[in-house]
C-alpha cells in the first residue's frame, strides 16, 4: 500500500491544521492568517485546500428552508431512504452531472465507512466515477470485496476491477478481495458447478457478511451508458430477453423489473451478482445515481427495497418525485 500524504508531509499537514483551526474555527481572514503564519495569503489558500480534500475538514451543509431540503424530505417519507441531494442546474451535461453527484459521494462515503467492515463494490460507471475523487482516510481491518465479475468473451475483467479495488484500498488502507468469474455465465449449470468451489465459496462468504454495499444503477435507458450495456457483455440475444422480460435496470449484473420482482428474469440465472434478497440483508445499501433516464431504473430499485442510503442530483430527485405525482 502506497504511503498516504499524511506519512509523507506531515509538516505540510501541521500546516494544514494550523490554518484550518484558524480559518473555520477562529474566523481570521486569510490574510490574517497568512500573517501569523508568516506565509503568503496564496499559500494559507493551498492549505486550506489541501485539509479539505485529505479530509481533514469535514464541511457539511445543513438548511431546513431551501427546495432541495425539502424534497429530501419527500422521497424520504415516501420511499423510507435516507437522501442526499446534490445541487446542480439543469443545463448541466449529464457526463458533468455524473461527475459532480460522484465527486460529492465521495465526501459523503467518509462518514459512512469505518473500521472494522467488510464494504461490497458493484463494479460500473459510477463506482469508477467515485474512485477518482475518494478522500484518504486512515481505518483499519477494513476488506472491499467486489460484487460481481467482470469478465467476458473480449476480457478477463481483472485490470478494471483491480483497479477499482486498488483505489478504495489506497484511499481507506484496506484491503480488496476480487471476484475473478465472468459477469455472465455462457451456462447456468456452469454457474453452479464453479459456486460449488472452495475458492469461489470463500469470496461467497465475504460478500454474506458485508456491512455496506456501494452500487449505482445499470439501465437500458440511461443517457450516460452503463457499462455492463456498452462493454461487451450482452449479446444481441440476451437485449432481445431482457425486453421481453420487462427489465428496467440491474444492480450488480441482476436484473429487475419496474415491480422490483426479478427471481423469474432468466437471465439472472446466468449472472454473477449476488441474489438480490441475500443483497437487502446487508445492513447499509448506498445507491448513486445521476440522470433523469435513470429513474425508471431507480423507481424499480426503490420497489425492490434495495436502498437503504441514496444519493443522486437534484434534477433526479424531482423527476423521481414528478414521476410519483403523475401515477393514476
């Protein structure tokens, strides 16, 4: 495991304390601080930068009067969720609304992972999005254990989900346990001879013990791709069964319907997921979405009861709750 900021410039984080205390705490200017630090305002900037994005300063935003609180509080007395809605205008490209609702679970995920857990990873857009902007935080025997293969007939999948662990494990000093099986199984009888193998069972048991499962949303429907739709995965056949089958999304490579019923999509049974009722067990379920073609996908997940914590942009939030409004 790489060395953290912290091991590597603990000066410049004695610093970064120093001009954070001052800062948020005593109210000094800048300016102020620049002068009893005896540095340059520029300088006291880059340090109170560098505490907010290692961590060290925690902001959160907290107001009973503005829309965004309130519709927060609509889709949580309807749904039963806890809700965190990120602020982003309309006009945003949902390439840019992804990364932005991404960039802020990542700060919002260091209050929920702790040490001591064992923290599910479904593999897909989003994820790969959060990976990018994690916030280094010091726990310890803490496991990430990755959902679902990722392998198919063009790649073992091994690089991408490799790389996915390695960052929350860089980022969190954990460990990751990878799922090295195809996403899709060609046979279900396949399936279940490998299910059978110690080796296959042993990774089995560290996902029936998750404290937490991270996930976004795979949908047919999205604006912004999912990449089990755009990876090579499906074939033209398998498109063909899961419109036929009514599907409007997946979590983890396991389809579901509007309805949240999914035990009877066929193609579940080739999948590499885990059963969706053994996924509700899990305590804590984050789900991350962006993107108003997505609500199909998130009103079908909502019904299956797989969210527990939701984070997702504004406009989603509205079109969900629109969406609720407009049904007979």
């Amino acid at each position: 495991m790489p060395q953290t900021e912290e091991a590597t410039h603990p000066e410049k984080v004695r610093d970064a304390l120093t001009a954070a205390h001052l800062y948020y705490l005593q109210d000094l200017t800048m300016d102020a601080i620049a002068h009893e630090m005896h540095t340059s305002r520029s300088s006291v900037s880059r340090l109170l930068s560098f505490a907010r994005t290692t961590g060290l300063v925690d902001i959160q935003i907290r107001s009973p009067l503005d829309r965004t609180s309130r519709l927060q509080r609509d889709i949580e007395e309807r749904f039963g969720v806890a809700v965190n809605i990120v602020p982003i205008p309309d006009h945003t490209s949902d390439i840019d609304r992804l990364e932005r609702v991404c960039l802020s679970a990542a700060r919002i995920l260091d209050g929920f992972f702790d040490s001591n857990m064992v923290i599910g990873l479904a593999w897909g857009s989003t994820l790969t999005a959060i990976s990018r902007h994690l916030v280094p935080k010091q726990l310890h025997d803490v496991e990430f254990v990755q959902l679902n293969g990722a392998g198919n007939n063009h790649t073992t999948g091994i690089v991408y989900a490799s790389e996915l662990l390695r960052r929350f494990g860089d980022a969190y000093a954990a460990t990751g346990q990878q799922f090295p099986v195809p996403a899709f199984f060609d046979d279900p009888k396949t399936k279940e001879a490998l299910w059978r193998e110690r080796s296959t069972k042993r990774v089995l048991d560290i996902q029936s013990r998750m404290d937490i499962a991270l996930f976004g949303l795979g949908s047919p429907f999205a604006d912004v791709p999912s990449h089990v739709y755009i990876g090579g995965y499906l074939d033209p056949e398998d498109y063909d069964s899961l419109g036929t089958a009514g599907v409007v999304g997946d979590v983890a490579t396991v389809f579901y319907r509007a309805d949240g019923s999914y035990q009877d999509v066929p193609l579940n049974a080739r999948a590499s997921g885990p059963d969706l009722d053994q996924l509700r067990r899990t305590a804590r379920r984050i789900c991350v979405v962006a993107g108003v073609s997505k609500v199909p996908s998130l009103r079908g997940a909502l019904a299956a009861r797989l969210i527990t914590d939701l984070i997702l942009d504004e406009g989603t939030a509205r079109a969900l709750m629109d969406d609720e409004a407009a049904k007979p």
